[in-house]
C-alpha cells in the first residue's frame, strides 16, 4: 500500500472512530447533548411555568395566565395544543368533557410564605400572617395557588389570616409582583416563583403538616391544530431530559415522593 492510500485509510478510520464515539457519549469525556424540546405547538401554560417552558422550547408559542382562566377559554375554543396547569382539576375537568386527552401529572411544586426582603411586619413563619395590621395577597379561590393558600391555612388553623387580605389575584406572578414591589407584607407563592425575583423577597418555608400536595397535569387538546407537536411536547415532558430541565427549575418530579 503506497503512502498516500495509507493517509487515506488512517483518515477515514479516524473519521469513523469519532463518529461512532460521539454517536455512544465518548468523545472528549462528554455526555451527549440532550435532544432539543420539541417546537411548534401553542401551549397554554399556568403562570408558574412560564420561566422553564420558555427556557425548554423558547420557539413554542405560549398564553400563560391562571389555570382556571386558560381552562374556560380552551372550552370556548381558543386555539390551543397543549394545556399545563398548576392543579389536576381543571384538566381533569376538560377530559371529563371529552376537550382534551387524558392528562398526565407531569410536576409538582411547593407552597412556601414570600415577603419583602425588609420584611415591614417582621414575618417570621406562617402563623405570624394573622396578626394585626399584616397585609396579606394571596390568589383568587378560583386559581390553584388560591386553592392551595386556603387548603393550607385550613390545615394549621389559620383561617383568622383572611381577615388580613387585601388582594386576591388572578395568578401566582400577579402575588409574587405585589410582594416584591412592597405593595403588601406576604403572599403564598410556589418555591419556583421565588428564583426570578429572589433578590427581591424572602421564602419561608410552610411545616409539613400544612403543605398541600401540588401537582401539575399536561394534556394534548382534542381539536390541536399542530396535534404531532404538541403531543411530541408532553412526551418530552416525561422523558429524562424533560424532568431534568423542570428539576433544574426547581419543580419536583412525580414518583420521588
């Protein structure tokens, strides 16, 4: 074999070499890239994925608002694939209807107390929102983060702290903006809000025996426009790569307990 044939399989057995090595992991001691979010459907997500979905597929086209808002305009017909919200209830609902798919739990989250980080009325636990002359926001009875404040509240006792509401809002961001901006001393919010405006406000931590069980269902919508991406989107959700970006963003995952 003369020289030049020989460079010329040495190269084409080192261009195989790296091609299978990168295919399995191995090439320069790095993991494969994960797979891209899958792009292209119309996602009505609740308000509290708004940070990880975009990261995740920032090329989805997204309506992000409470659960029970973006429910009642996907029964009117607004042309949404996918519907990711913040408690089973209202997927559940639109399955029940025959709307949507059947869902599946995809995440769950935490309720934890925000204030303000110079904390005016001195909060230092749960309990401390009903004392006199606290200004409360919280959620609306009809969002899930209203659903979970008052299921919380029940649970310790604390139905006295409505009596130091002063606002009840559409969604978790709209709670969050209140309290980071000082318009009011605490709100209830999920542990994932905190992290966009953790220079801003406080968490404090709910005991156990008053945090309530916080689980997120994704469901494909029945008349999707873009039914082989959306439904590419939800199984990517439950995929490896899927529960690491939602991890990442804080977002427990079902099945861990």
């Amino acid at each position: 074999m003369n020289r030049r044939i020989r460079r010329a399989v040495v190269a084409v057995s080192a261009a195989l070499a790296l091609s299978v090595a990168a295919a399995l992991g191995l090439g320069a001691g790095r993991a494969p890239a994960p797979p891209p979010a899958p792009t292209g459907a119309t996602v009505f997500g609740a308000a509290s994925l708004t940070e990880v979905f975009r990261a995740m597929a920032p090329k989805n086209t997204y309506n992000f608002a409470g659960s029970d808002q973006l429910s009642f305009q996907i029964e009117q017909g607004a042309p949404a694939d996918v519907f990711a919200a913040a408690s089973p209830k209202y997927p559940e609902a639109l399955y029940d209807k025959k709307i949507v798919f059947k869902p599946h739990v995809f995440a769950t989250n935490r309720v934890v107390v925000i204030v303000p980080k110079s904390n005016p009325a001195k909060i230092r636990s749960i309990y401390d929102l009903a004392n006199s002359g606290v200004k409360l926001v919280i959620g609306d009875a009809n969002v899930p983060i209203g659903a979970y404040t008052r299921a919380a509240f029940k649970a310790l006792g604390l139905n006295a702290a409505l009596a130091n509401v002063v606002s009840n809002e559409q969604d978790v961001k709209a709670v969050v903006a209140k309290v980071a901006l000082g318009e009011a001393d605490a709100g209830l919010a999920y542990i994932t809000d905190v992290r966009p405006v953790k220079e801003k406000v406080t968490a404090i931590a709910i005991p156990a025996a008053g945090q309530p069980l916080v689980e997120y269902e994704i469901a494909v919508v029945r008349g999707a426009k873009h039914r082989a991406a959306a439904s590419a989107f939800v199984r990517y959700l439950l995929t490896k790569p899927g529960r690491a970006a939602l991890d990442g963003f804080g977002f427990g995952l079902p099945g861990r307990g």
